[in-house]
C-alpha cells in the first residue's frame, strides 16, 4: 500500500511538472511576439501622436 501512495505523489509531481512547463513555453512565447513587434507598436504609437491634431474654433 505504500508504493501505491508513492505513485499518486509522483503523478501529481508530473501533472505539475508538465502544467508548469506549457505554462512557462506559452509565456516564453509571449514574450517573444511582445520584443518582435515593438518596434512596430513604437510606430503606430507615434503616427497616432502625429495624427492627434487639435481643431481649436475660431470663434
């Protein structure tokens, strides 16, 4: 009986292990597209601050 509680314990050790790494490559992942397309972000950010012209009234 002792040998089947250690194999629940080394089972949750891989489910967690396993969750832990897909968590971890997704976030790798993520990261990677945010430094990829920054310098595309950085451009549109500044053609919206050009394009953001006030019309002041003339009255």
């Amino acid at each position: 009986m002792n040998g089947q509680e250690q194999k629940k314990d080394k089972f949750w050790l891989y489910v967690g292990g396993t969750m832990f790494l897909i968590i971890a490559g997704i976030a790798m992942v993520k990261q990677s597209e945010n430094e990829k397309f920054a310098p595309i972000k950085q451009q549109l950010d500044e053609e919206n601050a050009q394009m953001n012209i006030r019309v002041l009234d003339g009255n």
